[in-house]
C-alpha cells in the first residue's frame, strides 16, 4: 500500500440479504486528482459514498486514508473529509457567516480562527459581499456554492461532491464548475465527484471510474477511454431508432456516411458513448 495515495480502497463490498450493492471494488486516489464516479441508477455509486464516508460499513473490504484503516482511525480519517451532499442543507433564517461559524464550531475549529477562516473561504469563492445576507435571500447557485464552501472550513484532503449541479441551469452550472476547478487547482484538493450529467465529468475530470451492478468496469481519463472505442461516430436515422457505428478517423465514418441509404450524421465520440457502450444504459437510467 502506496500510504502517500489519500484515499486507498481494496475488495470493497455491501451486502444487502442476498444482493450485492458493490462487489469488491479497488481503487486508490492520490493528492489532486480530480475523478468522475459515473454509473447508472442502482449501479453502486451512493451506496460507495456513504462507505468512504463512514455513513455505512462495508460488509468485506477495506478503505485507508493516508495508510491508516478507516474502521479503526474514523475519527482522525473523518477530518480528512469534506462532504458535499445532493440537497442545500443550510439554516436559511441564519446569514452565510453564521452557517459557517456554526459548522466551523462542529467541525471544532479553535475559537481564535474561525472568523478569519470564514472570511478567506468567502473571499475564495467570491461570496464576501452574501457575509451578512440571510441564505433564503440567496439563489439556487448562490446556495450551491455556500454547502461547498462549508464543507472546506476544516481544510480537507479529499473533497467527496454527490451531483453538486443537479437542477441548476446551465449558466449557474458553469459557475459552479469553475469554483470546483478552483478549488481542486489552488487548495490541491483530491475531489471524487458522482454526476447524472456526462459533460460536467467529461469537463471536470482527469479520471473517471464507471461502476455497474456494484463492479467497476473500467477506470482511466475520459481521453483514453474514448480512443478505446474510435474518436468519430456516425449516427445513422432509421426509421424507429439511431445506430451508431464507430471509426478511428473522420475520413472512414465519412465513406460509410456516402455508402448509407440513410440520413447519417458524423460526430465527435463523447464519454456518454463510452458509458453506452460499456453499461448498455444512459447514465440517469
């Protein structure tokens, strides 16, 4: 075991009764790496999380941060890990300061230097003039932001961010995207992300991990894995569904294109035919 990787998990597995939820994944990240955990509904990525969070314990399997066993040093591990769940679970009567004072007393930041830490944090990501706004003033976006920043006040290694874009439009979204960059780019903040939304991991990620019926299938960065299946598509129209056949050049899907008696397109490969190719199913399946 390499104990300079942050997170290290080996024959990781759930059991439910007779069903396996995951069935002995391995995996390790090391210090900035930004991944994707990408994988159909039901496939295991929720319930991954809540392993390497210490919301559930596996059933086999182990998880280390910095070489220390999760089970045995949870409380020092913990301190390692900011979580940003799916729902803005903030006090929306209490301003953006007193959420995050609150929490930077539960996270037992000393006295003497949660203020400072809260008004460099809101500076970070561009929130100083929301300070003494109360959140139910706030944006969607705006919201957003502030249960990421919450969960940066103990200065965690690795940050675990569960569809932090989910129903937000797609300008706010690349707001969102960018202060993630931020974060992963200034702080060097190890960042596993879960996304329904194929481009956000396509943009974000270095490296993503496919999970499906509880086993990862394939892990690397979205780059590879697309050269894996050719970099251009034709999509040919018939008349109750769209195939698609996949080439290394353009010239080649272009001279099946003249060859077709159908309406064709020809594309760019995406990670979204990758993920069709290896599950069978669109990601929010």
């Amino acid at each position: 075991m390499n104990d300079n990787n942050v997170l290290t998990v080996a024959g990781l597995r759930k059991k439910y009764k007779d069903k396996a939820a995951v069935n002995g994944v391995s995996f390790a990240f090391s210090t900035g790496e930004f991944v994707g955990l990408l994988g159909p509904n039901g496939a295991g990525k929720t319930t991954t999380i809540k392993m390497l969070t210490g919301l559930i314990r596996p059933s086999a399997g182990t998880i280390h941060y910095y070489g220390s066993d999760f089970r045995q040093q949870s409380q020092t591990s913990k301190a390692l890990i900011g979580v940003v769940p799916q729902q803005n679970n903030l006090d929306r009567d209490l301003t953006a300061y007193e959420n995050l004072y609150l929490h930077a007393i539960l996270y037992g930041i000393p006295n003497g230097v949660r203020t400072q830490r809260i008004d460099e944090l809101l500076d970070f990501s561009g929130l100083a003039d929301y300070r003494n706004r109360q959140v139910k003033q706030f944006s969607g976006g705006t919201m957003r932001r502030l249960v990421i920043l919450r969960a940066l006040l103990h200065e965690p290694k690795i940050l675990f961010l569960d569809e932090p874009t989910v129903g937000l439009d797609p300008q706010i979204r690349r707001v969102i995207w960018d202060f993630i960059v931020k974060i992963n780019r200034v702080k060097n903040t190890t960042i596993l992300l879960t996304t329904h939304y194929i481009e956000e991991a396509e943009r974000l990620c270095k490296r993503v991990l496919v999970i499906n019926d509880g086993s990862i299938i394939t892990d690397g960065d979205p780059e590879t894995l697309k050269d894996g299946i050719g970099r251009f598509v034709l999509e040919i129209h018939k008349d109750d569904s769209i195939e698609e056949e996949f080439f290394d050049t353009r010239d080649e899907a272009l001279a099946a294109l003249h060859n077709s008696t159908y309406t064709c397109k020809v594309r760019g490969v995406t990670l979204e035919d990758v993920f069709l190719r290896l599950t069978g199913r669109r990601i929010n399946v």
